[in-house]
C-alpha cells in the first residue's frame, strides 16, 4: 500500500512537471518557430505572447505593443536578438535582465528620449537600431552601459544636438548612424572616445557648422558621409582626426570655399564626392595633398575657373566628374589643364557649354579610356585635339551645331581608327550643304573657309590708377560678317555686370569691325587682374589673349621732412616716407641737384629701412633746400624742407696795418665768414665810421676805402662782425706819411689814375681789379710842387714806352693789390687782367665767368662819361682759384 501511494506521487509530479516543461516550451499561438528563432511578426499583436524560454531570436515587429512589455522579457535569459520594429513603443523598454542579448531592434516606434536606466551594466548588446522614431533628446550618460556596441543606427528622428561625451564607453562601436535628423552644430570633441569607429554618416541633417577638432579622436574613420547639409566650408580644423579617411562625402551642401591646407591630413583619401555644391574656382592649392586621390566628383557645381596646376596634386586620379559646370574656357582656351593627370581613365564634361576644344585641352591625358562631352553644344574641334588620348575609346559627342570647315577633317579618320562609333552621334550645321550631316560621313569637297570670329585687336596690358576709370578695348570681325556677342572674363572667370560699351564700324578696306569696350569706373585694388575678351558667333568662340591690369596709387607722404636749424658740427636728421601701390621709391637732392658736399666729405647717410637722412658734422656747405622725392607708378610727389646750418662770425683774414700818403688811397678789407651773414660795422679810434665823400663802404661792408687822405684819417681801425651767435672784433693801424714828388717826362707824358675798386667776393675770397686808365692829356702842369726835403722819388717803366716815368713810391708799392688784400704783388699783371705766370693762367673750360658794374664811389674818380662793366672769369678748380679780367666801356676795351 506505501509502494503504491509513493508511485502515485511521483506520477503526480512527473505529470506537473511534464505539463508545465510543455506549456514553456510551446511555439506561441500565432507565431511561426524555427529551432530558436521565433517569428511574430505581422499578428496585429497587442502584449506579447508566452515566449518559450529556449527562444534566442524573437522578431516582434510590425504590431501593436506598447511599453508594458517589459516583463514578458524577464525571464527569456537566453535572448540575443529582438525586433520591435513598427510597433507603439513610446520608450525603449527595460532590458536589464538580458544579459545575453546583443541585437535590438526599435526602428519605427514612437520614442522620444533615450535615458540612462534601459540597459544594464553588464549590457551586452552589439547593434542598437533606433532608426525612424522621434526622438529629440538623448541624455547624458544614456549610453554609458552600451561598452560592447558595435553599430549604433539613430537614422531618421528628430536630434538636434548631441551632449559632450556621450560616446565615451564606445571604443568598441565601429559604425554610426545620424541621417535625417536636425542637428545643426558639430561641437568640438563631440566623438572622442570612438577610436574604433570606422563609419560614420550624418547625412540629411541641417549642419552648418563643424568646430574644429568635431572628429578628433578618430583613428580607424573610413567612410565618412555628410551629404544634404548646410556646410558652406572646408577647413583644417575640423578635418583633424580623418587622418585614415577613404571615402568622403560632401555632396549638396553649400560648400563655396576650400581653404588651403585643408587636406593635408587626409593624405589616405581615395573617394572625394563635392557635387552640388557652390564652388566657384578650383586653384592650384585647392587639391593640394590629396595623393591618393582616385575618384573626384565635382559635377554640379558652378566652377567657371580652374587653375593650370588645379589637378598636379592629384597623380593617381582615375575618374573625374565635371558634369554641370561652366567651365567651358578650360577646354576652349587653355592648353594641358589636366595634363598631370596621367593615370586618368574616365573623364566626364557633360554639360559644360564647351563651343570649342583647344589643340592642346586634353594633353597628357595617356591612359583616358573615357571621355564624355556630351550635352556641349561643340561647333570646332581644332585639329590633334584628341592625339594623345591614344587609348580613348568611347567619346561621348552629341553636338548638332558642329561648323564642318577644313579644319574639322581630321577627326573623320580619327573616328575611324580610333573611337567606337556608336557613342557619336555629332552632326555638322555649316555650311548648309551638310546641315545634319553626321560628322563620321564628312568629305573633303563639303568643307570650306571658317566663319568663325577672328580677333583683330586684343586688349592690352596697362596700369590704371586707383579712382580714376580704366578702359579695355577688344575688336574682332569674322567672314562672312556676322552678329557677334562679347563677353568679358577677369582671372578666368565670368565678369557680373559689366559696364561695356559695343559698336561696329568699316575700316579703310571696306572690311566691318565689332568692338567691345570694357569700362572699369572708380577702379580699386579688387579691379586688378587679368582680362580677357570673348568673342562668339553662330559658328565659333575665339578668346582674345589676356590683358593684366595693375592698380596703383599715387604716393602719399605719411612724413614729412621739416626745416631744421642747427649749428655748425652738430647732426642733421631729416625724416622722409611715403606709401602707396606700389610701395614708392625715396629719393633725395639738394638744391634741385645731385651734389652733396656731405656725400662728397662722407659725412651723409640714408637709411632707406627707417626713411632717414642723416648729415653729421654739419657745415655751412650743407646748407639749402632738400627734397625728397616719391616715386612709383602712378606718379611723383616732392616735399621740401630747408637745412639752416648756424656759425659763429669769424675773419678770413688778419687785418694788416696801412700806410697811405696824404692825397693817396688806402683800401681796408674785413674778410668774414659766419651764419647767418655777419653783419659789418667799422670803427676809426672807437666811433663809428660815416660815409662821406672820402670814404666808402662796399662788397658788403667788408671793405673800406679811403680817398684823398688827410692827417686826420690816421689812427685806429676796427671792424666788428656780429651774427645772432655772437660778435668778433679786428684792428688794423693807419699810418698817413706825407707826400711824394712826382717827376714827369716832359716828351711822353702819361698819367696813370690807378683806382681799386672791388667788383665782386667769390666764395671767401675778393678779386681787385686795376683798371688802367689812359690819360691823353700832358700833366707837366698837373705836378704838385712839394718841399725838396719831404720828396721821395722812384722810378717806374710807361707801358707804352721804354722811357723811365717817376711815380711815388707809395702808390707803386703801397697801394698795391698786397696792400688791398689780393695777397700776391708780386706778380705782374698785363692789359688784358691775365697772369703773366702761366701757372696762374685761367683754364676756362673750368671758369665761371660773370660780368659786374664798379661800385658806385669808384665812378666819382673817372670822368662822368666813363662807366665800365668788368668781367671776371674764375677757374674753380685751381686751387687757390685763378682769375681773368677784362673790362669794357662803350665799345672800347679797356684792359
């Protein structure tokens, strides 16, 4: 009986636990299973079934299940994968408990946040797909326990910013996905932490600005995509971090500008999509760097302008896109743009208004196996234009305006030997014998003379000055004559609106001429650059060759020199600089000339660095105006400032004692030099000497003569020379002797009036002239009759005569030129005032010759009809200088 009972127990229990091993591991009601994969997806399911424990992969997608679903997870330990897609889920819901779980799925829900309590620490999920939900708001630390993430997909919600640090416990995520969302901002250091990530892809979005250093961290980033946004610019700040990029995607934004440099950590980049984007110009830089380079997109752009060394960079370049563009000059008028591009293999210019095709457009194109000119309204291939693409195959033509000339034959043999046919489908428009011919079927006899536009004046080259207008000119004529559209480029791009001025006229040949005058008003620096005139009919374009225009500025003083007094020794600085475009060069002179006494004694220096002029050691040879000048271009300005050089008064010479006879004459010289000019006073025994009829003053004041002297002129001499520095003084004693007797040759008698008279002071020196005049009258009875024992007698030679004449001895020796301060009696002097010593004979190819009048108390002493001009030649480089004389009254010569 026990047997039994304790039998029917163990039934009991194996029944219980059959039962409930059976109800667990059941495949859900309505669901489909496969081994551990359960499907329930579509069931318009609204709570989830009783999943069996065993299940690893539950897909639950596409029904109707809200957040209370969390507990019906609990206890499924064994789950990896779980699909909510497209369900009701407003919140991700608690998955703490599945430690194993490494694949989720909640794309199409109506979540709104992500918060940092669904996953668990020891979380083990791997992909996490959030894909097309609202979530506008991720909070800080939400994916703190997601360490194992692998692939984090966020696609299509409503992110408008992303917190700091947010990534950084996913050094394990590889890919990352925020497309179509609304982030605007990329904040510096947004991705540190993701040093795994390979891929990332933010297309769709509204970013309009990346920080630098948004992607630093980065160190395996292979893709990264940022199609659809509002980037405007590519710089090197935010490429930091990209360093093993291949594959970048900037496609429709609004990028306009590339700075230079950009690109110089992304030397591994091999794919580089810019399409439809707003560039304008590639130049030589833009590429710079990219090595590595083999696929460029660029189509779909507004480039007008590319630089001869645009593509050097880019040496393993295979593909090439430049569909949509305007960059039809490239073709049409430069020679070997892409001629670096020797590894090219697909080239694409579809749609670029090309006209025409330069010999030389394609050259070093070697292994170009593609090239598509399709949707180009080509009209003119000039001739080898394709030569060395010598592995082309497939040429994309379809232009129907081709103008069939002579020159266009060549490409029929070409097709022939070279192209598949079938992609060229180009026909000719002229002449009108062979409209819609196709240009494969074109011979010899259909071919004519071209009309296309031939430039007869190009525009030239020329400054134009800041302000004022500058004008370019370009004529063309074309035959026959036909209407004719200009169009002007500046540095190889498209001119907006400008100011042209268009005629035609019919030159001396009968020939009709078009002219386009391009007018650049208030010209400034943004104007200069090179022009160029092109010229366009039915049949053809011609570019015209460029024209550089140059803006300059007149020159503008920014200082000025100013007067500077100084004293004699001291340093003299004038100050002297001028800007303008180009910088004006400085330049100095003297008295509107070149000598520099200070340059010739080394005593100058200018110092070109600090716009300086320096003269030490100031002299009163330095003295005058300077000008410095400023010169460029555009013109000239001068400004003047003037050197005073002060020194105290001092004498040339020492005053000598004099001795005159009574009725003589005795001259006194005062030789002064100083700055400003001293000012002379003479003083006989202490009192201040009055002109009178016996006593002069001339050159200056600086010499005294006295005539007819009396006793009483005898005395003490003083001459006192002042100037604002001070005041010197010099004596001299008069001895007055009595008188000589004269004795006269009764048969040939000639009186001689011997007068001094000063006619000018060159330099410091002073030159006295002796003018001989000849009496003709008899002086017998002029002798005067003196006492025998107050009589000294001398003898003296007549110029005219060998006979001996008695003159006194104080005019044959005391009124002589060593007596009135020429300091050389010794030597003769002939009638026409030249030395008799050759040594002291004048070179005049050296003189300086001026002609001056006798002072006026000279002419008190001849008779009233006698008024000579007296000419002096000095040699300026004798040393000490020589002289000449001669004087003329009338018509008579006197000496």
């Amino acid at each position: 009986m026990g047997e039994m009972h304790l039998l029917l127990f163990v039934t009991i229990i194996l029944l219980i636990r059959l039962s409930y091993q059976t109800e667990n591991d059941e495949c859900p009601h309505k669901c489909d299973c496969l081994e551990k994969y359960v499907d329930c997806t579509r069931k318009n399911l609204q709570s989830v079934p009783k999943i069996p424990m065993w299940v690893e992969t539950l897909d639950l997608s596409y029904n109707k299940l809200n957040e209370n679903i969390t507990q019906s997870f609990e206890r499924l330990t064994n789950l990896k994968v779980l699909k909510l897609e497209k369900n009701r889920l407003l919140a991700i819901p608690n998955l703490t408990q599945q430690s194993h779980l490494q694949e989720v799925t909640l794309s199409r829900n109506n979540i709104t946040t992500i918060d940092a309590d669904h996953f668990s620490a020891n979380c083990s999920i791997k992909v996490l797909n959030i894909n097309s939900n609202q979530i506008q708001r991720i909070n800080e630390g939400a994916l703190n326990n997601l360490t194992n993430l692998s692939i984090l997909k966020l696609n299509k919600n409503e992110i408008r910013s992303l917190p700091n640090h947010l990534f950084m416990f996913q050094a394990a995520l590889r890919t990352l996905e925020l497309n179509h969302n609304k982030l605007h901002v990329i904040n510096g250091l947004l991705f540190q932490g993701l040093q795994s990530l390979t891929t990332l892809k933010m297309r769709f979005n509204s970013i309009d600005n990346i920080m630098d250093g948004a992607f630093f961290g980065f160190k395996s980033m292979n893709l990264l995509q940022l199609d659809h946004n509002r980037i405007r610019s590519i710089s090197k700040g935010w490429m930091y971090g990209l360093e093993s990029l291949i594959t970048l995607s900037l496609s429709n934004n609004l990028v306009a500008q590339i700075d230079v440099g950009s690109w110089e950590l992304c030397t591994n980049l091999e794919v580089l999509d810019l399409s439809h984007n707003y560039l304008t110009e590639i130049e030589g830089r833009t590429f710079q760097h990219l090595i590595n380079l083999r696929t460029l997109n660029l189509s779909g752009n507004n480039i007008s302008s590319i630089s001869q060394e645009a593509f050097s960079h880019m040496v393993r370049l295979q593909t090439l896109h430049l569909n949509n563009n305007k960059i039809s000059w490239t073709v049409e008028d430069m020679s070997g743009p892409f001629s670096k591009l020797q590894n090219l293999v697909h080239f694409s210019l579809a749609a670029n208004h090309i006209k025409s095709i330069h010999a030389r457009a394609f050259e070093g194109l070697n292994n170009l196996v593609e090239l598509n000119l399709a949707g180009n309204n080509i009209t003119s291939i000039q001739q080898h234009a394709f030569a060395s693409m010598t592995k082309l195959k497939k040429l994309h033509l379809n232009s129907t305006s081709l103008l069939c000339d002579c020159n266009l034959l060549w490409i029929v043999k070409w097709i022939r030997d070279k192209a598949e046919q079938r992609y060229i489908t180009a026909t000719c428009a002229y002449p009108s014998e062979v409209h819609g011919v196709s240009i494969t079927k074109l011979k010899e006899e259909n071919c004519g003379d071209s009309p296309k536009p031939k430039i007869v004046e190009n525009p030239k080259t020329h400054l134009a000055i800041k302000g004022r207008s500058a004008n370019l000119l370009c004529s063309a004529t074309s035959n026959p004559f036909n209407n004719m559209t200009f169009l002007w480029r500046k540095n190889n791009g498209n001119m907006s609106n400008p100011v042209v001025y268009e005629n035609i006229t019919i030159t001396t040949m009968g020939q009709p001429r078009a002219t386009s005058v391009l007018t650049i008003p208030n010209v400034s620096h943004a104007d200069s650059g090179k022009y160029q005139c092109v010229v366009t009919n039915n049949f053809g374009t011609t570019y015209s060759s460029k024209a550089k225009i140059n803006i300059v500025t007149f020159p503008r003083f920014i200082k000025t020199p100013t007067n500077v007094t100084v004293k004699t020794g001291e340093t003299v600085t004038l100050n002297c600089a001028a800007t303008g475009d180009p910088p004006p060069e400085i330049s100095w002179k003297k008295d509107g000339g070149n000598d520099f006494p200070a340059a010739r004694e080394r005593r100058m220096n200018v110092m070109p660095t600090d716009h300086l002029f320096f003269i030490v050691n100031a002299k009163t040879t330095d003295m005058g105006i300077y000008s410095c000048a400023a010169k460029n271009p555009a013109g000239t300005i001068i400004a003047n400032a003037t050197l005073t050089v002060l020194e105290e008064p001092s004498f040339i010479r020492v005053m000598e004692n004099k001795e005159v006879t009574i009725g003589g004459s005795v001259v006194f010289q005062c030789m002064s030099s100083g700055s400003p000019k001293p000012v002379l006073k003479w003083l006989k025994d202490g009192a201040t000497i009055i002109a009178t009829e016996r006593h002069y003053f001339t050159a200056d004041d600086q010499l005294l003569i006295i005539v007819g002297a009396e006793s009483k002129d005898a005395g003490t001499y003083e001459c006192e020379i002042t100037n604002e520095l001070g005041t010197k003084k010099a004596m001299t004693e008069l001895s007055v002797l009595p008188p000589v007797a004269i004795l006269v040759n009764e048969k040939d008698m000639t009186g001689i009036i011997i007068i001094t008279v000063v006619c000018c002071a060159v330099g410091t020196s002073i030159i006295w002239v002796v003018i001989i005049y000849h009496t003709r009258r008899r002086m017998a009875n002029a002798v005067p009759t003196f006492p025998a024992e107050t009589m000294k007698m001398t003898q003296i030679v007549h110029s005219d005569s060998d006979s001996p004449q008695m003159f006194p001895d104080n005019i044959s020796e005391r009124s002589s030129c060593k007596d009135s301060g020429t300091g050389d009696s010794a030597k003769q002097t002939s009638f026409d005032g030249v030395p008799t010593d050759r040594s002291d004979q004048v070179h005049f190819e050296s003189a300086v010759c001026r002609s001056y009048s006798p002072v006026q108390e000279a002419h008190t002493l001849l008779p009233s009809s006698f008024k000579p001009t007296i000419q002096v030649c000095v040699n300026t480089s004798a040393s000490p200088p020589t002289y000449s004389f001669s004087s003329h009254s009338g018509n008579n010569k006197l000496c």
